[in-house]
C-alpha cells in the first residue's frame, strides 16, 4: 500500500485492492483538515468552523465510495474466502469488526455535525474533528490488514473458478 504500486495479480483481489487506493486518496483529502487541527493549536473559531464544513463536505462525499466497497467485501469477499478459512473466529472476524468501527467514528461525526454549528466552542469542534482523525487511523490499519493478510490469503487460497466469480461479482464501481 505505502509504494501506491499494485500488488496483487488476481482481478478479484486487485479490483479491491484498486478500491483501497482510490479510498485512501479521498480519505487523504479530508484527513489534511484533521492534521491542520493537530498542528494548529491558534486556530479561531471562525477558521474552525470552516474547515469543519469543509470536512463534513469531504466526509460526505467519501461515504458512499466507502460504503459501496465495505458492502461488497461484506456481500461477496469474506463469504468466500470464509468458505476456505471459516467465517466465526480468525482474520475476517477482526476485519469485520473494524468495519464498524470506521463506520461508528464516522456516524458519530456526522451525529454532532446535524443541524446549526454555529454555537460550537472551539473545543468542542476539535472533538468533533478528532472522530474523523480516529475513522482515518483505524482505516489506514484495516487496509494495510487486508492487503497483507486477506488479500494474499485469497489469492493463495481461493480456486480459480472462486476467484473468477468473486471477481465477476466485485466488478462494479463504488462511485
């Protein structure tokens, strides 16, 4: 994941292995409002503010790529792989649950983020933002757990007939 080159040579693996990327590149985008928050200690409310409204856009806009792809590693990936190494206990299990880690950070965002932020103290925007520093954290771990734990997994694994339809099924875009 670090070098950005593509590692994986099986097309369901590397169709989700695309997906990271792309992901990683939009998480990026939101997550360089989150540092500003880090480093910028003077920060006034008025810039705090903004940058929150431009985070919660960015955030808005990576949802439904995230979703989508959680939705068909959920539908597709982890069944089939979960038919060779079980469904119940092991790596898929953690993985699983670190889906809905990412997606409590991020709904716990967007739970403060309703209606007027006009009134919120500096302080309490920079808890807001710090759900969104923890959804990238975790994010950035998942990814890297998958691509050097499932993905090899899978295609160490997976028969080609299974690698074939999986990769029939993951082929659809998540914009």
């Amino acid at each position: 994941m670090a070098n950005g080159q593509l590692q994986f040579t099986e097309p369901a693996v590397r169709l989700l292995e695309n997906e990271h990327r792309y992901l990683m590149h939009l998480a990026e985008e939101w997550h360089d409002i989150v540092l500003r928050f880090e480093r910028e200690e003077d920060l006034d409310r008025a810039t705090a503010l903004s940058l929150l409204a431009e985070l919660k856009a960015k955030l808005i806009g990576f949802l439904d790529p995230l979703k989508n792809h959680t939705d068909k590693e959920e539908e597709h990936f982890f069944p089939v792989l979960g038919s060779y190494i079980g469904l119940e206990q092991g790596p898929i299990v953690g993985i699983q649950e670190e889906h809905g880690e990412i997606d409590a950070y991020i709904g716990h965002f967007f739970h403060h983020t309703r209606g007027d932020l006009s009134e919120l103290a500096l302080e309490q925007i920079r808890k807001i933002v710090g759900d969104a520093g923890e959804a990238f954290e975790v994010l950035t771990v998942h990814f890297v757990k998958e691509e050097t734990v499932l993905f090899p997994m899978a295609e160490r694994l997976l028969r080609a007939d299974d690698l074939d339809a999986l990769a029939e099924k993951l082929n659809t875009l998540i914009v």
